[in-house]
C-alpha cells in the first residue's frame, strides 16, 4: 500500500526530498524529475485556486484537489490537513475520504481553528495539547496503519521553545502519530537542530526549512531526519514565472520573447495527450468491429 511505503520512505532516516506540489500538473512534474513523495501544500492548494491560507479552502474542496493528485501520479501523497478542519470528528472524516481517495498520509498541525499560515507575522495561537491528542487517536483508531498521521508541532513557530514542542511531539507520538513535522518561520536552524538532536523516539522527524535552509547546512549532516518537504517553491516560481509572461505579452505582444518555453509536444506528452490518436484507432476501431460482428 502506498502508506507503507510512504512509512517505509520516512523511517530510513535518510532526509527523503519531498516535493510540495498544488495541482496534478505540478505533481507530474515532480515525479517526472525522480521524486519518491509528494506534498499536499495547503498554502499552494489555496493559492491556485486564490484563497488564502487561512482555513478558507474546506477539506472537502482539499479532498478534490488531491485525488486529483492521486488519480494523475503513482507515488505517495502526503496532504497539509492544516489542523483536520475541525473538532475530532471532522478531522476523522477528512481523514478517511483522504484514505479512500488513495493519499497516503495526513499531515495536521497543532494551532486553533481556523489555521492561520504559519509564516503571517502574527494570529497562530496553539490549540489544547489534549483536544489535538484526540484528533491523532480518533484518526488512528478508524484506520490504523492504512494512513500514516503525521503531527506538526507549532511551538517554535508561537515563541513557546523546544522544551514545549517537545513534551507535544512526545504526546502526539503516544497518541498515535507515525512522524512528527517540527516546524519553524526562523531564518536560524539552530532551535529545529537542538530539537532533532533532542529526540529519542523512533518515530521518524520531518522538517520543511522553507525560511531556514541556508542555515540548516551546517548541521543537516548530523541529523537523523525522515524526510525534508520543500513546500512551496513551485509555487512561488510558477508565480514569478506567469507574472512575467502576463507582462510580456501584453507589453510587446510577441511570444518570441518568452523563449525557452515548452513546446505544445511536450504538454500533450505531460498529460498523455500524445497517447489519444493511438486510442482512437484502437478502440474506435474495435466499436465498429463489434457492431459487424453483432
């Protein structure tokens, strides 16, 4: 199943890349590229469809998103649940139509409902250590090891310090999470560092060092890590990338100047639009065949 291997991924301790997408297309692409897993970004799944992230996507229209995923790649999805939408029950319910939607793994994070983006400046508040505890239980108790649960601890992100995102990761472990996502909006790595080295569990750790990276290389060598989500760098790209094409064309109206650009071929080939012709002749043909035969 694809949470065993997504569970498998992570207990390697080998810093598995994995790349944050928001639609299938960009899923695609990063399995094209060599990608062993994918992420779900909540931030990037609001951003495409111009929300913002601040629980105004619902999990239903997440649920969309990402089968849309699923249906278009072969490998692991892990989905920002941001934190499960809701009280336990919601969460359970987002998690189990993630499940059949063919994701392998949930990530929720431990701020009040409704999240706000962990990199605003301010508003994250931490939700009751106990209510969130129950929100990994309810969804550990419903589908077991079907859906590997990944609980992402705020602490450093609120101010509150490793010695509390500790004794929550310790929590959320006995509660039933399979990996724990320590996140943090620093430029310095050296708090996520100390709560690596910290760590005596064997549950596997994720860090997702969107504003730290530069500073992680000089410890990352030394640290025993499951995988490491690159979140929203697709995004932002693809961002710069279309802004500059809009201003482009409109300014001198000519495509010219945008080369390198993929060509129609390479779209159709993406998508497995260059397979349809193929197709065509083969089961048109065999409709006609049959209504002979018949």
């Amino acid at each position: 199943m694809a949470n065993k291997t997504l569970n498998n991924l992570l207990s390697t301790y080998n810093r598995v890349p994995i790349l944050g997408c928001h639609d299938a297309l960009s899923a695609i692409i990063g399995e094209n590229a060599g990608f062993k897993a994918l992420w779900a970004s909540s931030l990037g799944l609001s951003t495409v469809q111009g929300r913002r992230d601040a629980g105004e996507l619902t999990w239903s229209e997440i649920l969309n998103l990402a089968s849309n995923i699923t249906d278009a790649t072969d490998i692991p999805l892990l989905v920002d649940g941001d934190n499960g939408h809701g009280d336990y029950n919601i969460t359970r319910l987002f998690a189990v139509k993630l499940f059949k939607a063919g994701v392998s793994g949930i990530s929720i994070e431990d701020q009040l409902f409704p999240k706000r983006n962990s990199f605003m400046e301010k508003n994250q508040e931490l939700e009751d250590a106990e209510t969130f505890c129950g929100k990994i239980a309810a969804i550990k108790d419903s589908l077991g090891e079907d859906l590997t649960v990944v609980a992402r601890v705020e602490a450093l992100v609120v101010g509150q310090g490793i010695d509390v995102a500790l004794d929550r990761a310790y929590a959320y472990v006995e509660a039933g999470a399979d990996a724990i996502i320590i996140h943090s909006k620093s430029s310095d790595a050296s708090d996520v560092a100390s709560f690596v080295q910290s760590w005596d569990q064997p549950n596997p750790l994720i860090l997702i060092p969107t504003s730290y990276h530069k500073s992680l290389s000089q410890y990352i060598v030394g640290l025993k890590v499951g995988g490491v989500v690159w979140a929203n760098q697709m995004l932002r790209v693809q961002v710069t990338a279309l802004q500059k094409v809009a201003a482009e064309l409109l300014a001198n109206q000519n495509p010219d100047t945008l080369e390198p650009m993929s060509s129609l071929k390479e779209i159709f080939s993406l998508v497995g639009l260059d397979n349809l012709p193929i197709e065509d002749l083969t089961y048109q043909r065999r409709s006609v065949i049959k209504k002979n035969h018949d």
